[in-house]
C-alpha cells in the first residue's frame, strides 16, 4: 500500500493560505488592515523561520473566523477558493496529485491551516482525506480557538498517526512519501521512506542536498 501527503501551503498553492484568507478578509473590509496586516505579515515571516510558537500560529489564524457562524462564512469561503486559491494552483501541481490519485495511493493533504479554509482545497485537487488544524465551534459558530493537537511541526506525525489508528491501518504498512516546503515539515519528511523538498526553502534545500532527498518546483510560470 501506498501513502502519499502533500503539505498545501507553498507546495501544492503558490502561497500560503492563511495569509492570503487574511489578505482577502482585509481587502473585503471584514479585517482592519491597519492593525491587522503588520501583525499578519509578523506571522508569515516568523513562520518562514521556524521561530513562531504552534499555539501562537494556530490560534491568530484561526481567530480570524471568530463569532460568525459557518454558513455566513460559507459564501466567503467559497469566494477566497475561486478568486485567490485556484489561480495559484499550478498544472503541475494538479498532475502531480492526479498521478497519485490514479495510481491508487491512499493520498492526504496535511496543513497546519485550519480545515474550514482548506477543505475546499482539497475538493478542487479531488483529494478525500484531509488532516489540519481544527478550529472550535460551538452552536455553529467560530470561537476563534482551536481544538484538539494542532497538525503542524510533529504535530503532523501524530495527527497522521492518529488519523491511521482511527482507520484501523498503521503507518509502517505503507509504502510512504511526504512532499513539503518547509523546514517546519521536518517531523513528517524524516518520517517518511520518501521525502520530497518542493519549491522548498533555503534551510529545506540545503538539507535535502545534504541528504539526498528529491527536489522539484510545482510553480507556474507565472509565479516562478
């Protein structure tokens, strides 16, 4: 059995999705620029380098969604995925998925952004199995807090682990690969029999040199 994960942001998507829903939110007037964006941009790069807290992450992100209910941020979402999303998706990308798809590997989108952004993503790859963060509602509505172990750093081999136990599978029984950006994926690459560095950054390239992992760019032309 085969097991692929793809990590979203920077890898599958020019860009990363939190920051961009942010961009997008600010841009439709739902988030105070002014205070919002330097905070946002704050985040972004200290993310880039490994140096953000997972809780400090996970939770300014998902506060974004706080005290409105799903379907009033149903139509919004579905917004961000046609205007922002899909244009940074390149063909390449979308092969890439497709050939696992059709060779029938069990394959899963792994993000540390939360499930409400990023689960129609994952529909427009045609990817069933989605593992990220999970933020918390109660009555139907966002509190802006997360819920559960957050799916980034380590905390992606173990929601992975997690996820399997809860299938009734267990990860040594699969022939397994992790495509990835990001030294923040290092848990799950080192985890895998097949780690591949996309678009990958500096401190990711020079390690996959030193180690000999596959190295290979998904963008577009555009976005090169």
């Amino acid at each position: 059995m085969r097991l692929t994960l793809f990590d979203l942001d920077h890898t599958l998507l020019h860009g990363d999705s939190d920051v961009l829903w942010c961009d997008f939110l600010i841009a439709m007037g739902i988030l105070d620029g002014a205070s919002f964006a330097p905070r946002n941009a704050d985040m972004e790069a200290r993310y880039r380098d490994g140096s953000v807290g997972v809780d400090e992450f996970a939770n300014f992100y998902v506060s974004t969604l706080r005290q409105r209910k799903l379907a009033a941020w149903e139509p919004i979402r579905r917004s961000f995925l046609a205007t922002v999303v899909a244009p940074r998706i390149s063909d390449a990308a979308k092969d890439l998925v497709r050939q696992h798809l059709d060779a029938g590997d069990l394959v899963v989108m792994t993000t540390a952004t939360n499930r409400y952004i990023t689960e129609l993503t994952a529909r427009y790859f045609n990817i069933e199995h989605l593992i990220a963060t999970e933020p918390e509602t109660i009555d139907g509505e966002f509190t802006g807090r997360t819920t559960g172990t957050l799916n980034m750093r380590a905390g992606k081999v173990t929601r992975l682990h997690q996820w399997l136990q809860h299938r009734g599978q267990r990860f040594e029984h699969f022939q397994s690969t992790a495509y990835s950006d990001s030294i923040n994926d290092l848990p799950l690459l080192e985890a895998v029999q097949r780690p591949v560095a996309v678009n990958a950054d500096t401190r990711l390239t020079a390690l996959a040199e030193q180690r000999g992992w596959p190295s290979i760019s998904l963008r577009a032309a555009s976005f090169v």
